[in-house]
C-alpha cells in the first residue's frame, strides 16, 4: 500500500474483517495521511455537512476511508468511486475520485408494435428521475426481451442509447425490434386428461395451431386446467411443465397432463359422528395433491376431532383401494371409535398454595389448545359467516366440558403449565404432573389425579445491579422484586429488558444485561444481580440523505432532531422519523443506522426518503342523506421548492335538492317543508372549496416545532334551519409542545350571508319567509339573518395520549378552544367570547372490547351589550357526533320547546286558528319546526363497543345533553337523554357506524320522532 497507488474500494467492500482492523504487536506502523482530496465532476461539490473520517496526521485506517466512502455515496450526487492512497513525503494522500451519478431524464420507445410503451417501461423499471448506469441499462433490456418471450415473440431484441442531457441528466431511447412472432405448428397432449376433452384443455391453456406462443398465457390457463382436475375429484392430478420444442418461427408443444384415478371420501365404522361432519372436519380444498403424507395428516385431523370430543381411544387409518380399471379410487377413513368416555373426577393432591380452581383452569387452557380449531373455526359456522352451504345430513355431537375431556397430551401441557405458573410464585422446584388416570370401562368414566410438588417458596435475599455506567439511573421498574417477594423468573426477565431499555436511552445500544442468581442451600432465598456490560456510548456520526431528489438538503436536516455528536437514543430515531413524516412531503420515511450489527461508539445515520410526486390529486362521489349527493376533488403540491412547504385544495359539490328527493323516495324526511326548486332548479346546489397553505414546521423557529398555515375558504351550506355563504381567509400557528400536547392561535376573517329556507308555497327573500315566519318578535332577537363582516381569534389547546386516533382504544384526549369575536360592522354590535371543550377517554375491557365516555360543553359569553351569534357561530346538537336519537342538528333549544308547546297548547284551546302563530300551525299540520342553534350546550356520551362478526363490531350507547338560546333559562339537570346500538364495521379509512337511536323522551307537542338512523366514517 505504501509502495504504489492502491485501488481499495472493492476490497473494503469485500472483507469484513478490514472494519474491525487492529494492529498486533510486532506489525509494521501504518503510515499518516497527509492529505485528504476529494476530485468531484466539475459543477458538483461535496455538500459542506458531509465530514469525512479520513484526517490529515492520523494513520491511515480501512475503516474510515470506508465510512468516509460510504458518507460520500449517501449525497446521491455520484455514481461510483475509486479511491487512492498515493506516497507521498511523511507518509500518504488518500484521494477520492467520484464521477458523477446520472439521472434518467426521459425514456422514448421506439419499434413497439404488440405492446404500449408504459407497459414496456414497467416491466423495464425505467422512470424519470431514476438512477441510470449500465447495470440498470442491462437489466432493463433483459426485462424487456423477457417480457416479448413470455408473450411469444423469441426473437424479439432490444437495445438502449442514452444521450447526455448535461446537469447529470441522461435522455434514454429504448428500441426494440419485435420480429416475428413464435407460432404453434403442432400441440400433443401426454397422458391422461381425464373426462376432460381435447377442446376444452387447448381453450383452457389458450393453445390453437396457428397461434402465437403466448407462454405468460399458458402457464396460467394450465394452473387452471389443474385447478379443474382438482375440483373434479381427480386428488392426484398433476399438470407438468409444457415441453417447448423451438425451430422459428414455428414451435411444438406437448403438454405432460395426468390425471390419475377420480377419488371419493368414504368414513368407515364412524357410529357417533356423521359422514358430513368428518367430511367437514377434513376442510381438504385439493389444493394439495394427494399422498401418503397428506392422507396422514387428514387421519390425525379426524383423530384430534375424536379426542376433543371425548373418545380419547379413538384410531383413524387411510386405505386407498382402485378400481379394476384405475379410473376410479375410494379413499376410506377406517374409524375405530373406542368407548366415549367422561371424566367425572379430576384431583389435585399436594397443592397448598395454589387453589384447585386455579390448577383447573390450567387444565381446561390446555384441553382447548389442543382442540381442532382451525377446521372447526371455518366449519361449524352457524350463521355462515363464512360463506359456506349448511351441513348436510347429521349433527355434530355436542362437545364436552374441557374438564371432562380425557386427553393424556393435553394433561401433559397442563402438568408444565401448572409447574410454570408455580415457579412464577417462587416455588423453583416445584412439579405437576399427571399422576393417575383410572378408567371404568363399564361406565365410560374415568378419575384423573393431578401430583404436585410444591417444594420450598425461594423468597429475594438481595437484588441489585452491577457494571452500570454512572450516568445510567436504576429506573423503579427495574427492581420489580425487593427484600423478601417471591421470586418469579418473569419478573427477573422484566427487570432485565428494562434495564437494557434504560441503557439504550443513554446511548448504550450494544448493552448485555445477565441476570445471576445464587440459591441458598436450603433453597429458601435467592440473591438476585444483574451484570451489565454496557458496551460503547454511541454517539451521532454524519446524517446522510438518499432519495432528496427535489428536497433542500439544509431543510430536511434541520427537521431531523437528532444533530452530529447527540447520544444516540433509539427513541429519537423514532422522533426524527415522525418529523420528518409530519413535514407532508414524504410518503415513506426510514431513519436508520449504518452498519447497525457492528458495536462502535460512533454511528452513521441514515435518512431515507420517498418524495411525493409533484402534484396529486383524486376525485370521489357519495351521497349523504343531510348533503345528497355530493363530488369530491382533492389534489396537492407538497413540498414546494423544497421547503416543506404543502399546497392543497380540496372541494366538495352536492345538491341538497337532488338529495331531498331521493331520501323522499326511501322515505326519510319527510317533514321536511324546504323548497329546493325556486328561484331556480340549481338553487340547492352547494359546496366547499379549501385551498391552503402550510409550512408544518417553520425552519427559523427550530427545533421548537411550530407550523403555520393560511387558508381560504368558500362555502356554500344548507342547514337544516338557515342556509349561508362565506368566504372567510384564515391565518394560524400549531405549536407542537410535546409529543401528546399541541398549542394553536387562529385568526379568521369572515365574510357571511345567511338566509332563511323559502317554505313551499311561499315567496322566497333573503331575510324574510321561511324560518322568520315563525318567530315572534321576541324571538327575531335572538336569530340573525342578513349579511355579516366577522373576525375572530382563537388559542386552542389539545391533550392526545389515545393509542390510535383514527380507532382508539385506550387513552384519552381533550381539548379547549377561547374564540374572542367581533363584527366590523357598526349596524350589528358583536363582541363576545365563545368558549367549548371536551374530554373523552377510552378503557379496554377485554380483547377488542372498549368503553367510551365524553363530556362536552360550551358556551358563549357576551363581553359587551350587543347583538346574538348569528347562525353559522351557534351551537347546534343532533345527529351522529352529539345526541343520536335525533336528525342531524334537530334537537330544539329547551326556551324555545317551551315557547313552542305553550304555543301550541294556546293555539289548540282556540275555537279559531286566525290568532295562532305560523310556529303552532305548522305543529298542529304535523310538521317539525327546524332548530335554530343556541349559546350554550351540554352533553355526555357513554358507549360500549365489543366484537359482533369478523371485523363488524356492535356499539351500546346512552347519551344525555341540551341547548339553550336564552342563557337565563338554563337548569344543570333539564337534559334530553338518548339510547341506541349500532354496526361498526373496520376499513382502511377508519371504522363505518351505522347507528340507530332511540329518543327516550321524544316530546310529542313538537313532533319529535321516536328514533334516527345515522351514518359515519369514524367514532368519537
């Protein structure tokens, strides 16, 4: 090496044992380096964060001039490198020669004809932006002539030029010459094809004489040939590969087709069981082909069936028997039953500290495990979730308790479980076993004694920890067992994994944790020390990038909170990943170490990004009975410039008139008196459209992670009292305090115009007709309409510790919000404060079984004297997220029922209607009065979910709330309370709830319906 210039890149890459170099006593001094140069394309520097391991006055070392190679590959600027160490005066230069990495441009095909160039591309695995040399040049073209072979064409070639675009850009022009296709002169079927015709096989494997060769094709219509053969009871079937005999552009083909002799499943001396259970029990699809080892298998399948049900002697033998002519076999399940017998007595002797009833339940775990329960599970299907036809014929016998259930295997398990259970209690010596099994042939009965052999209860001498770094704290869970517990092995194993927890935390990544024990003779304590060897300290090496193709190096590394030099913690992996996710830019994110299987003290990191395309989009279509039917556009053009900065829009279109009428036809609303076809035949034509703009982490206000975004809004809605149009823009800040707890400031500017319903057969205007009918003076004070300039500012904070928030669990979240807002218009003097929150929590009670519980309020404080929150700003309750036995923001403030039922009840005393109000007419025709929200509300949700059918799940709700207008006429206890259940089914987009809920106690003076179907994506 110090003689001549040395090419080391493939012999660092292929020796191992170069990165963990050591210099034995006796060998010759490395020499020093006293240079490092690096000889990069020109136009291409290597990025200043990128340090290399190679140093000037240190000696030469293999594993730094590979760690520094490694760094250099990592910028994704070069494609390959050669590295020199060259004499030099004192000792050697290392250079580095990188010669640039080219990226594929554009790709042309040219010369297709059978194929479009996007599928020729696929199978190539070209793409711009993708990385090109000539071993990707090759392997695309082997790809491609593959691709025409499979499909017949075997003298197809193809060939590639690349053309320098300059800028590390290469344009690609991919040409093939297909040639002539390869066709079928002759087809010849070997063996035996069963009842299958010649016609049918050459459809099924799409050969004809004449056709072209399409092998792809083949192979798929002789999977399926097999398939049928299989289905056919022909259990032996096997279809061979085709025999290809080539002379272009003509080709041969036999087909190697043997179907064997066609089987039927007979049971034999089966008394108790019928011919559709055991037949049932076998679950055989003939997937498989038949043999001897599988027939096995089927026998012990049929014998595991016996045993769980009691025939503990039963014995299953397979016999094969073919007719004279072997077109045809009976495979024959010999049964012998045996004597079905119950156990009616099982003993423990020797238990003292464990109680029998405990030791049993031992034993009925390990009777279950050893039932069929694969074949049982997907054939004994009551309700035929499954899909499969009823049994035939015959019942299935009824199964025995576990207790009674002779099984000298499963005794066998229950006997090392109960030992197991013993030793975690601290009796080491202990031992169960079966000890006895007496059988009475005459009764079909059998006594079962269990001997156990408690032995001495080993209590902790001592416990502690040695060899632990200083700044290492014994966490409390580490220690699980003090002075004088039990020893149980679990908990000394628990201790252990915390310990290498708490090691890892520190940068100790390499850690061993051996826990030692010594036995007093008498074997009545134990001395517990767990020895650590921490290994290194790893700290933080260089942070490399791949795959930053259109991301700002310097941005994407100021989000990775891990820096250069940082105690590596396993923990903040994590976090820089999460970050790195949360910036929008990226579908997938990998933070990994270099080199992880080697133990060293310093630890390259490597970020490994896939970036989003430069714009997305998708459109969708639904129905919703609130909205009808309704478009959806959605598209993004994340990470703008490479900044992390994300531009999206999204829309939604529908048509409440369509919708009124289809959920006429079904039969729902049908108090619903709003005319959706005047003043025109688009007048419930409604949407929304967002577009927004978001930095989720500002980069001069890092590491604090703080967002901000700015959104513009347009929006046209029909509620179910008023309609409105806005167009608001909104400014705001997201402060990621910790992981769990986020802080956020809002500032919305608004522009709305809210209007009344124009009722059938009345005259439609902004402010007039409608729902203002239907006040009374006193009331028109309290419900706005016209046109509104606002603006507001609200600090928000959320707490979310929930394990899953699309389907949570286990956890809880809660959030407040303080919204201070004013008008800009003098005509309408508005300044107040509107203030809500909530808190929900989720506890798991079994294997998917959860409860859930919220609590929800809200309130606005008026601040000056001055006008009511117009529509758009009130609170409304009804429908799926608040109180479910009522439609969707249906529930009547509790002042304004009780004007209506006075109204009412006043309206009905009269002999004539002339001095009634429109509100009490329209009550007395039947009709519902829509709600118009109110400035204060309550509510409690309570609601246990718990598995119903594969992945459906069934929910039991209660839930009790109101609303008030008048904030005078609020009273703690006046709430409306609401039942139901409900189907909640789960999707990749996050749980379905279809739910029915009951009004518990529907005001009938109002016309409140009884119940209300609702339907959702997600749960609270």
């Amino acid at each position: 090496m110090r003689g001549r210039a040395a090419p080391l890149w493939g012999a660092l890459l292929a020796s191992a044992a170069l990165a963990q170099e050591q210099v034995e006593p006796g060998d010759e001094p490395r020499p020093t380096v006293t240079a490092v140069e690096v000889s990069t394309p020109p136009g291409i520097p290597v990025p200043p964060d990128v340090k290399l391991e190679v140093r000037a006055g240190r000696p030469v070392s293999l594993r730094e001039v590979r760690r520094s190679l490694l760094r250099l590959f990592a910028t994704s600027l070069f494609g390959s490198a050669e590295v020199r160490v060259v004499p030099a005066p004192g000792g050697v230069r290392v250079v580095f020669d990188m010669t640039a990495r080219q990226v594929i441009k554009d790709v042309v095909v040219e010369g297709n004809q059978s194929f479009p160039a996007s599928v020729l591309l696929k199978a190539a695995g070209l793409a711009p932006r993708g990385e090109f040399t000539e071993d990707v040049q090759q392997k695309a073209l082997d790809r491609v002539e593959e691709l025409y072979r499979q499909r017949g064409y075997d003298q197809a070639t193809a060939s590639m030029d690349p053309y320098d675009e300059g800028g590390q850009q290469t344009s690609l022009v991919l040409q093939v010459n297909e040639g002539e296709p390869t066709r079928v002169k002759q087809i010849s079927v070997a063996g035996d094809p069963g009842g299958m015709t010649l016609d049918h096989v050459l459809s099924t494997a799409r050969l004809s004489v004449g056709g072209v060769l399409d092998r792809a094709a083949l192979a798929e219509g002789l999977e399926k040939l097999r398939a049928e053969l299989r289905g056919l009871r022909y259990w032996r079937a096997s279809v061979g590969e085709p025999i290809v005999g080539l002379a272009a552009p003509w080709a041969t083909v036999s087909l190697p087709i043997h179907s064997g002799p066609r089987y039927r499943a007979h049971f034999h001396r089966n008394h108790h069981v019928p011919d559709a259970v055991l037949e049932a029990v076998l679950d055989y699809d003939a997937t498989e082909a038949l043999d001897t080892p599988l027939a096995a298998r089927l026998s012990r399948r049929l014998e595991s069936y016996y045993q769980s049900r009691g025939w503990f002697e039963s014995h299953v033998r397979p016999e094969e028997v073919l007719s004279s002519g072997g077109k045809e076999a009976l495979l024959t399940f010999n049964v012998t039953e045996g004597p079905r017998l119950r156990v009616t007595s099982l003993l423990f002797n020797g238990n003292r500290y464990l109680s029998s009833g405990e030791l049993l339940e031992q034993v009925r775990a390990a009777v279950r495990r050893h039932e069929p329960i694969p074949a049982g599970a997907r054939t004994f299907d009551s309700l035929q979730v499954e899909g499969r036809s009823a049994r035939p014929g015959g019942s299935e016998p009824p199964p025995l308790e576990p207790e009674t259930v002779y099984s000298e295997e499963a005794y066998r398990d229950a006997g090392n479980a109960i030992t197991e259970l013993y030793r975690d209690h601290g009796y080491l010596s202990a031992r169960a076993q079966l000890a006895e099994a007496v059988i009475d042939p005459l009764r079909r009965t059998g006594r079962v004694r269990f001997e156990v052999k408690e032995g001495p209860r080993t209590r902790v001498a001592s416990m502690g920890v040695t060899g632990l770094p200083p700044e290492v704290q014994v966490p409390v869970s580490a220690l699980p067992l003090q002075r004088g517990d039990a020893v149980s092995m679990a908990f000394v194993e628990r201790g252990r994994q915390e310990l290498l927890q708490q090691l890892a935390r520190q940068g100790y990544l390499y850690g061993r944790v051996d826990p030692a024990t010594r036995l007093s003779e008498d074997g009545a304590e134990m001395d517990v020390a767990y020895k650590v060897d921490p290994g290194p300290q790893v700290r933080v090496g260089q942070i490399s990038l791949q795959g930053a193709e259109k991301s700002d190096r310097q941005v994407v590394l100021a989000n990775v909170p891990l820096k250069s030099g940082d105690v590596l913690n396993p923990e903040r992996l994590l976090d820089s990943q999460r970050a790195l996710i949360n910036l929008g830019g990226y579908r997938q994110v990998a933070v990994v170490l270099e080199q992880p299987e080697l133990a060293e003290a310093q630890k390259d990191l490597q970020v490994k990004l896939t970036e989003r395309p430069t714009t997305e989009g998708e459109v969708g279509v639904g129905f919703s009975a609130v909205d009808g039917p309704r478009i959806l556009l959605d598209g993004s053009y994340p990470n703008i410039f490479g900044q992390a900065v994300n531009l999206d829009g999204r829309g939604k279109i529908h048509w409440v008139g369509a919708g009124q009428t289809v959920s006429s036809g079904f039969g729902l609303r049908s108090d619903d008196r709003r005319d959706f076809s005047q003043p025109s035949a688009w007048y419930g034509m409604g949407g929304k459209v967002t577009v927004s703009l978001r930095a989720p982490r500002i980069l001069q206000l890092l590491p604090a992670s703080i967002g901000a975004h700015l959104d513009l809004v347009g929006e046209r809605a029909f509620r179910p009292s008023f309609q409105y149009a806005t167009l608001a823009g909104i400014s705001g800040v997201d402060w990621q305090l910790t992981r769990f707890l986020t802080a956020s400031l809002q500032y919305n500017l608004e522009l709305d115009q809210v209007c009344t319903y124009q009722l059938r057969g009345q005259s439609f205007d902004c402010g007039s007709g409608g729902l203002a009918d239907l006040l009374t003076d006193q009331e028109r004070r309290f419900f706005q309409f016209g046109t509104f300039v606002l603006q507001s500012v609200a600090p928000s904070l959320t707490l979310d510790l929930r394990d899953d928030p699309a389907n949570p669990t286990r956890g809880v979240v809660a959030s407040a919000t303080a919204e201070l807002t004013s008008s800009l218009q003098r005509r309408y003097p508005l300044l107040g404060m509107k203030a809500q929150g909530y808190v929900t929590g989720y506890v798991p009670l079994a294997r998917r079984v959860v409860l859930a519980a919220s609590l929800r309020a809200g309130r606005f404080v008026p601040l000056l004297p001055s006008q009511p929150l117009p529509a758009p700003k009130r609170f409304y309750m009804g429908g799926f997220t608040t109180l479910r036995g009522f439609p969707e923001d249906g529930l009547l403030p509790q002042d304004r029922r009780d004007d209506l039922r006075t109204d009412r009840r006043a309206c009905a005393a009269l002999v004539s209607r002339t001095g009634c109000s429109r509100a009490a007419l329209a009550l007395l025709g039947g009709s519902q009065i829509p709600s118009e929200g109110g400035e204060m509300f309550g509510l409690g949700k309570l609601e246990l979910r718990f598995p119903l059918l594969g992945a459906m799940d069934l929910g039991v709700f209660f839930e009790a709330g109101n609303l008030w207008s008048d904030l005078s006429a609020f009273r703690t206890f006046e709430v409306r309370p609401v039942a139901g259940a409900g189907i909640r089914y789960e999707t990749p987009i996050g749980p379905l709830a279809l739910d029915m809920g009951f009004n518990l106690l529907p005001d009938l003076l109002v016309n409140e319906q009884r119940f209300n179907f609702h339907f959702n994506i997600g749960l609270f």
